[in-house]
C-alpha cells in the first residue's frame, strides 16, 4: 500500500498537471496571440479561471487590455452573471422619453433564493453626457445609447449585487470611457504575465467604467 501523498507533493503533481495543460492550450492557434507558445500567460489565465469557476479559454479570449488596464467584456461578465446560479438572467427595462436625456436602462434580476429581484443603478443619456462617455470623438453612445445603456446598466448591476464574480475588474468598455481625450485605437491586447500577476494579489480598483471606440456585440433587450 502506497503512503499517502504530503501537501507539498499534492500542490507539485497539481503543478505538474496545470503545465501540461497549459501547453495544449498554448499550442492552439484558438487562444489569443499573448497565449500562444507562452505557458506562463496560459497558467495564470487558469488560476484566474479556476477562482471564477470558469472555462480557461472563455478568460483568455474575454480578458483585454485597453489603455494599459486589465478589463473584461462586457459581454463576458454578463455571461458570467447569468450563469453564476444564484440569479436569473439579467433583463432590461427602459424609462423616459426616447432621445431625450431622461431617457434610461435598468438592469435587474431575481435572487433565487429568496425570490427578491434586485435592480443596478439607472443609466440614462443625461448620466453618460453629465459624466463625459456621450460627448468623446466616435462615441457609440451617439450611435447605438440603447446597446450602451444595456451593457452599463447590467455592469453596474453586476458590481453593486456580485462583484466577486468579475474579481473586482472592470470591463473594457468602462474603461475607456473612463479615460479622458480621443480612444486612439479600436483594438485591445490581451493582458501579458506581468499584468494578470499584478492584479492577481490586488482587486482594489474597482471604480466605475464603458466603451467609446470598443465595439460591443449584440446585447438584446430581455435575456443576454
């Protein structure tokens, strides 16, 4: 009879299985170019993954860099919500006049445990003009407010009822409207070692975020 195995030994056959793992992942040409043929990016995605109790591949294809800060989709952390098991689906409904600046979207969803629906913060087009998103070049919220007011008004539902879902990060789109002056590019990287290993041990930034010149795919009204 084999003699059990010692923590430490436990945490290096872990180890050893992770890499292994990670290698496949990071000879896919599937996987973001910053995974490719780089194991170390690919085990922290796991880390990250295992602590959300996601799929490592859907964090490495929805975790990006925009302006030098980590963030996720917004579609990303929706979908995390909803099938998170403790809430319904997230739905929409509309208030105000259509293209006025009372017009808004609130995010709500049903606790299933309890039966209680709980509601995120009203997002209307006076709040993305009052707080900056609505007036930047090429904004999208000039072009598409009812799709942008969806996918803040569900962000902001997500960080008041369960912000540990999206370890305390924001989404991409958040972020840049967060930033001041003209999106130079349309494009995000996804995040190198050195930046996931950072916001590993710090999930103190948690300040409030959209997109101006991100491009969100198609959230609908009612179920995302």
């Amino acid at each position: 009879m084999s003699a059990a195995l010692t923590p430490i030994e436990i945490e290096e056959k872990s180890f050893e299985l992770a890499q292994r793992k990670a290698r496949v992942y990071s000879d896919s040409s599937l996987v973001p170019k910053e995974y490719q043929k780089n194991i170390g990016n690919v085990l922290i995605a796991q880390n990250m993954a295992q602590r959300m109790g996601a799929d490592p591949l859907m964090v490495m294809q929805n975790l990006y860099i925009v302006h030098g800060k980590p963030g996720w989709s917004a579609q990303f952390l929706i979908a995390c919500f909803n099938e998170c098991g403790r809430f319904s689906a997230i739905k929409y409904k509309f208030v105000g006049e259509p293209g006025s600046d009372s017009h808004g979207c609130i995010a709500y969803a049903t606790e299933l445990a309890s039966g209680e629906i709980v509601e995120g913060p009203c997002v209307t087009i006076g709040m993305a003009k009052a707080e900056g998103w609505h007036g930047k070049a090429g904004s999208k919220w000039k072009t598409i407010p009812d799709l942008m007011m969806r996918y803040r008004a569900a962000t902001f539902l997500v960080r008041c009822t369960a912000p540990e879902i999206g370890l305390g990060l924001q989404t991409s789109d958040e972020i840049i409207d967060t930033i001041e002056g003209r999106v130079t590019s349309r494009h995000s990287e996804p995040v190198a070692t050195s930046d996931i290993a950072a916001l590993l041990g710090n999930e103190s930034d948690a300040s409030e975020l959209t997109a101006d010149s991100y491009e969100p795919e198609g959230a609908e009204s009612g179920n995302v």
